[in-house]
DNA sequence: TTCCAACTGTTTTTT
DNA sequence: ACAGTTGGAA
C-alpha cells in the first residue's frame, strides 16, 4: 500500500478509512473531511485489493456530490470509473430497473415523471374519475402517494381508518394503475419498484447481495424509511456497510428523512463502534464554539463536538437593524468593505430562512452594484418551453405517454380545444386505450378530428427522422417541424425561450458526447436515456464555485459548501425559527439544526443579523430576536452599532431615499427615487430597476400615466 | 383563443 | 407584496 493515499489522515480518519469488513457508522461532523473519508475508503479498499470496482455499491443525494465523489475516486485511482456503481439513489435504481425492467413489470423505454409532471399525472387521474379537486386537493393526494412510496408502503397496505383515507388509498391505487399504463414512473417509485424487485426475485437479490461487498452512503441521516428497506435488503447478510453521516445536519425531516435510521442501522447491522470525526478543518473556533454551544441545546443527538487546530479567531459580529431594509444596507456595506480587506464576493454567502427574504436583499445589492448570483428557482429542465419539447421528444419515444400527448396536442395551438379533448379521452376510457390509441382510430370527427389525424402523422414522421438522426439533430429537427419555434419567434417574450431551446440542443450535444464512449450511438436508446437524464438531473440547482458575484441562497441550498464570510439574516422569532416549526414534532430542533449548519458554513468570518420590523405578506410586522442568539455564548459575539443616529436622523423620510447608488450601473445618470419626464408619459419618479448596460430596464411611476417599466436604451427619458 | 380581473397561498427541496 | 392560477368575458 502506498502510503500516499492514507497519508495525512488523522487517526480518526485513518481507522474509519482503514476499518475491516464490517458495517460502520461514522459520525461525520460539519467540515470534519467526510467526503475524502468516504472517497479514500473506497480507493483504499481497491487499491488493498478487498474489494474490485464492481463490488462497489456508493450512494448519494445529490448528482453534484456523486460526481464529486467519481472525480476524487478517478484523481486516487488510475481505474475506469464507469462500471462502478457510483451515483444517487434515484440514479441507481434507475440503472439496476432499466437492466431488469422486463422483471420490474416495466417497458423498455419507461419515462420518469419528475414532481411537476407527477402533480400533473394526479389532476388528470382526478379529472379522469370526475373527483372533486376541492375535496381531495392534487397537491395532498400526491404528498399523500408520495409519502405512502416513501415508507414503502403500497396502496393496499396502507392502514385506513376513515373514509377520507379509505378515498385517498383507492386514488392511489388508481394512480399507480394510470402510470402502469403510460409506461411512466415517478421518483419514489424507482426505488420502491427496485426495492420490490429485490425482494420478489430471489436469484437477482442474491446476484446483486454476492457482487456488492462493500455499500457506502453518504448523508445517511438524510436516508428515509423506502433508502434504508432498499439498502438493507442489496446489503444482505455479508456486505459491510459504510455508512457516514451527521445527526446534527439533518435538515430534511420535513421531506421524509428518518434520523431515526441511525439508531436502527446502528443495532441492525450490528455496529461495534461509532467513529466520530470531530476535527473541523474549516472553521476559526469561535464558529465552531457558537455552533457547538447552540446544538447543544438538542435534546436528541448521537452527541459530538467540533474542535480545530487553528485559533479562536475573529468575533461573530452581531447586528440588530430597525428594519429589513436597514439590514440589507448594513450587509451591503459589509460586504463591501469585506471586498476591499480582498475578500472575493465568491467567497461570500448571504443566507436567509426563506426565499422571500432574498428580494430586499437583491434590492439593495443591485442598487449599491455588487454584483450577485440567487440559487434556487426554476431549473433549466423545468422551464416550460423545455418541458414542451421534451414531451415531444417523450411522445416519439413512447406514444402511450398520456401526459406528453396532453401537454403538445395543442401546443402550438392546431384547434384540438379543451371540447375535442374530453371527447378523444372519452373514447380512450371506453375502449381502454391510450389517447395516442385512441387518437389513431379517427374516431373523431370534424376539423378536430382532422387536426388530431395530423397531430398523429407529425408525430409519426417526427418518428421515422429521428431514428436515422443523430440525437441533437433530432431535436433540432422537432423543434422545427413541431412548430415550437415558429410559435416562440411569434411570441414577443418569446427570445429567451429560443436560446433555451438552443441550449436543449447543445445539452443533448455534450451528453451525446459524454455518454457515446460506453454506448453505442443507437439512436432511440440514446434518446430514452437522454430523456432519462432530464429527468434525474434537472440541471444545476445547488451552487457551485460561481463567477465572481456574492452567493445567494437558502440555509438549505448552503449545505455542503463553504465561505470565507457568511451573513446569515432574518434572525427573528418566527421566521428563523420559523412559525410553522413550532407546530410540528421536533421541528423546533430541526430549526436549531439548520441554524448549526448555517453557522458551520463560516471559515473566517460570520455576520448575525436581525431586524425589529419587516415586510412580511404585505404588512409590516415587528419581531423580535431569536431565540437562536440567546443560545449564543455572549463572549463570542461583538455587537455592532447601528450608524450614527445623525445620519439616520438626517435621511428624508420617503420610501427610497434620493442619494443611493446607481439605478443601473455605478456612474450611471439614473438612479431610484430620481425624477424624470417622458416625452409622452410627462413627469414622474423612478421606482425600481432591472438588467444592466443594453438590457437596463427601469419602472417609473408616471404623475398622470401610471406605472411602466422602460427599456432605458430606448425610452427618451430625461432628468426632471 | 386570448385576455384580464379576481383569487390564493406564500418554509425548507432532491430526485 | 407578489407571483401564480383560475374563471369568465370578449
């Protein structure tokens, strides 16, 4: 064994790297160097020769941290890391389901159904049996489905006690009967279907329990009822599981998380020990002190203590502001002046509870001109015009995809309305057919019918072209003969929506390019895995090492990363913790938990703040500070003043104050609060601004013409 | 089919 | 406050 590999370990580290074969728990806290303990235990138990890449079974949440565990695997070991079983627990099942769908009761080409789809997929069933949506409310029934999956659980299992559950339980099984039908597959079920499948099929458990000798899962404490079933049963009685994890960050009980497996993994696979690493290589210790005095007011921990090497560092500044917007100044001059000590702003995050609060936030950056990135919002797969074209895409693939068909059977309107429709779908009901089937019998008569015809033969011809094409051509090819792109060049909103589609074609592009080395390049496999793909990796969500702009995002979002300066805002009573928290089990705990991984997040520097009144649902409230500061030992924190009462005193009292910085850019002639006149509009003031240099768009609140927003390139504005 | 007014629900979110 | 959705009228 080189011992280049193991070198520079500390001993904890080193034994967890290091263990024998045998299940083990690791309790991994925040910044302690999981992800290279994980990482180097599998290129140790490679290189050592215990274990070949094939016998590798690693799983993860997230596709950025299965990636990022493949490319340190790939950095440790000269090996092809293609045939390990590395990935997300949504992406391995997938995998193991696509290998043995005939067995799984699965087509071939099945599609997977992300959560908007699947909401979709619920109101068409809902509709499909006249039920009332106000008496079972989509949403509900789908959280309902959802959660029953995730407990593993099947329609005819569930307990029901009431008729309202008794309904719910039918619509579910009448939901899985609808996805049966279409070929489609929602999240939970990849994995409750694998999870079924195992278990059924004793030969292919026993295949899959004798290749995997070694199962690691990172974030177990994220892991829920369905993860931990479906890796008990790949385990089996002889592989070892690794498991790494941290009670104190879990932070996903709300979306089925069970901590709960911790225990349950400690006494079912029988572990010896529990490593703890409790070394923290990221903070100063007055972080690590705040974080260690705040989690320990948890009653239900596995228990640990962060400590460091490295001094205590600087005091964790505190501020109280009269008001959010006060707030967002007083971070906008930090982060500044943290800018000038030469502070990158990519080394900065600002956190916030919720991500309603990043609006005042994104206000006063823009208008101070820093620049910022928000993470979180729509992703590149989720985007409408990206949703139409992949069910386009979906419908060639497999045409018994009711959801597809509904959503482009009229997009771009052909005259097949809301009338046509119910009469086509009464017709696949009789008769038992999809409403491609359905469609095909010509059943239906007049100009819709003759629309629908045409519908079917242009998804027929799309067929026939594409599987001589190579994938991005056959997109380029639908998007144009589709008449998505006519339809978007139409639409005046419409030019950000063609780039995206462009973009659809040069993702398919790179992902043809990415994946032809293992495949060969057969058209309708690498469609149904490209479609797959957009499905199981929406595109980027999670922030990665962004441009050079002041990062962004929900205390949620920042788990896993790192900043140099954290600002972490909204500290109130009922915001952080959250109102609703305190309503739940243990929720009150799990906003202390998010609170630690906030303030773990800090290298250097942390910045606390609140404020005694904000906008909240369009009124004003007043809070007060969180309980969470309380927590705090005083003696790491330094209060910081709120500025001079002179110049607070001095600013007129008006919504947004002239004397700010630029509207649009620094240097700028314009700026919020200026007063202005249109040759047509008259006189009136800026109230708000948007984009920069050509794309600089500003709202103007006109005297006798209303509000408008203008292009600033164009309008002939003048200063007043 | 398109547009607008009224209405609703606003914690966190990956796959 | 505000964005997203729905229902009705044009």
């Amino acid at each position: 064994m080189p011992p280049s590999l193991l070198h520079g370990l500390n001993p904890e580290q080193l034994a967890a790297v290091t263990l024998p074969h045998e299940s083990a728990l690791i309790l991994a806290g925040a910044g302690s160097g999981k992800t290279r303990v994980l990482t180097t235990r599998i290129a140790y138990l490679i290189q050592s020769g215990q274990s070949g890449p094939s016998n590798i079974f690693a799983v993860t949440f997230t596709n950025k941290a299965a990636k990022e565990m493949l490319t340190r695997i790939a950095a440790m070991l000269p090996i092809n890391t293609r045939g390990m079983w590395v990935g997300t627990f949504h992406g391995l099942a997938n995998r193991m389901l696509r290998a043995h769908h005939r067995e799984a009761g699965l087509q071939a080409l099945f599609q997977i159904l992300d959560s908007a789809d699947q909401l979709g997929a619920v109101k068409r069933l809902l509709k499909a049996l006249n039920i009332d949506a106000e008496k079972y409310p989509p949403k509900q029934l789908q959280h309902f489905i959802n959660g029953a999956k995730e407990q593993g659980l099947r329609a005819h299992m569930i307990e029901a006690f009431d008729p309202y559950t008794r309904r719910q339980q039918e619509l579910y099984a009448a939901y899985d009967e609808q996805c049966q039908r279409e070929g489609v597959v929602d999240f939970a079920e990849l994995l409750l279907r694998c999870y079924e499948l195992l278990q059924r099929d004793a030969h292919l458990r026993h295949h899959y329990q004798e290749r995997f000798s070694h199962v690691l899962v990172d974030e177990f404490q994220d892991t829920n009822q369905l993860q931990y079933l479906w890796l008990k049963l790949l385990a089996g009685e002889r592989a070892a599981v690794f498991a790494v994890g941290d009670d104190d960050q879990s932070i996903y009980a709300f979306r089925g998380a069970r901590v709960g497996n911790m225990a349950d993994f400690e006494r079912d696979f029988q572990v010896r020990q529990i490593i703890r690493l409790e070394q923290n290589y990221r903070s100063h210790g007055n972080i690590l002190d705040a974080a260690n005095a705040l989690i320990h007011h948890n009653q239900s921990r596995l228990g640990k203590n962060l400590w460091t090497a490295e001094g205590s560092g600087e005091p964790i500044r505190l501020f109280e502001a009269s008001s959010d917007f006060e707030e967002a100044a007083f971070i906008v001059d930090e982060a500044k002046a943290l800018q000038r000590e030469g502070v990158l702003l990519s080394n900065m995050a600002l956190l916030y509870r919720s991500n309603a609060q990043s609006r005042i936030l994104e206000h006063a950056l823009f208008n101070a001109g820093i620049p910022y990135r928000v993470y979180g919002g729509l992703r590149f797969f989720e985007r409408q015009e990206i949703k139409h074209a992949l069910a386009y895409l979906r419908l060639v693939a497999n045409p018994d995809d009711d959801g597809a068909m509904l959503r482009v059977i009229n997009f771009p309107t052909r005259g097949i309305g809301v009338r046509s429709l119910e009469q086509l779908q009464e017709i696949a009901r009789q008769e038992n057919l999809s409403l491609w089937r359905a469609a095909q019998l010509g059943r239906m008569g007049g100009k819709a019918g003759t629309s629908i015809s045409a519908f079917i033969a242009l998804i027929d011809a799309l067929r026939e072209t594409c599987s001589s094409l190579p994938l991005p051509e056959q997109i380029d090819h639908m998007l144009e003969h589709s008449g998505l792109v006519a339809h978007y060049k139409a639409e005046k909103e419409g030019a950000e929506r063609l780039e995206n589609l462009n973009e659809l074609i040069n993702a398919a592009a790179g992902f043809v390019l990415e994946h032809s080395a293992d495949q060969a390049d057969a058209s309708p496999d690498m469609l149904a895995a490209f479609l797959t793909h957009a499905s199981l990796e929406a595109g980027e969500h999670q922030a990665a090492a962004g441009q050079e702009a002041l990062q962004l995002m929900t205390v949620h979002a920042a788990k896993g990363l790192e900043f140099h300066a954290v600002f972490i805002s909204g500290l109130e009573e009922g915001l952080f913790p959250h109102e609703n928290a305190a309503q739940e089990r243990d929720g009150l705990e799990e906003e202390r938990r998010l609170m630690y991984v906030a303030i773990t997040r800090a290298r250097r520097r942390l910045y606390l703040s609140f404020a005694d009144s904000r906008m909240l649902h369009g009124q004003l409230r007043y809070g007060i500070a969180s309980r969470f500061l309380d927590e705090l030992p005083t003696a790491l924190l330094k209060r910081l003043n709120r500025a001079a009462p002179s110049r607070v005193a001095e600013e007129p009292v008006m919504p947004f104050s002239p004397g700010k910085r630029a509207a649009t850019e620094p240097g700028s002639a314009w700026h919020i609060g200026q007063a202005v006149t249109h040759p047509k509009f008259g006189p009136g003031i800026i109230i708000n601004s948007e984009g920069r240099g050509t794309d600089a768009r500003v709202q103007v609140s006109f005297s006798h013409s209303g509000v408008k927003w203008l292009a600033l390139e164009y309008a002939r504005l003048e200063a007043a």
